[in-house]
C-alpha cells in the first residue's frame, strides 16, 4: 500500500476530500520525522510507537577488500507494533 493509496482510503471512509487528506498525512509524517530527528518518540496507543534506537559501535569487515571497518555508534528510526496490533497481523496474514 502506498501512501496514495492510503489516502485514497481515508477519503473514502471519511468523506473528506484527497486534498485535505493529502495534507494531514504529509503534516502527520512531517511531525514524526521531526520528534524523532529531536530524539523524542511518538506514542500512539493502541497502534505502536515511532522510536529512536541506538546501534552500538561494531566492526565489520568487507570481505572483497579483505579489510576491517569500523561502524561508529549511530541512532535508527524504528516502529514497534502494540501486542494488540501484532497478534491481529499474525492472525490475518498467513
């Protein structure tokens, strides 16, 4: 599903025209990309949280070079389903 898709899908449930839709996703999307560039995690009860974790510094080697790297400690956005959530996807999804 894309995010004009979702769109689509909204404006059909809801009645509400593609273009206000269009903008509250893209508002949507636009705060959670900035809490967690902040570092803050976005909570939404009952669907799961927008969170930021933290990659521990690794080596890593390439193997075509023959040669060993270092992965500095970095931070990743990442999303965590509720249990609520994830038992519904696994029971749907076979």
């Amino acid at each position: 599903m894309t995010k004009a898709d979702i769109v689509n899908k909204i404006s059909e449930n809801t009645g509400i025209e593609k273009v206000t839709v269009q903008k509250t996703v893209e508002a949507f999307m636009e705060t959670v990309k900035e809490s967690l560039t902040e570092g803050n995690n976005v909570y939404l009860r009952g669907f799961g949280s927008f969170i930021v974790k933290k990659r521990a510094k690794k080596v890593a080697r390439n193997i075509s070079k023959n040669t060993t790297i270092i992965i500095p400690e970095h931070f990743i956005p990442a999303f965590k389903p509720t249990e609520k959530f994830l038992e519904q996807v696994k029971e749907h999804v076979k």
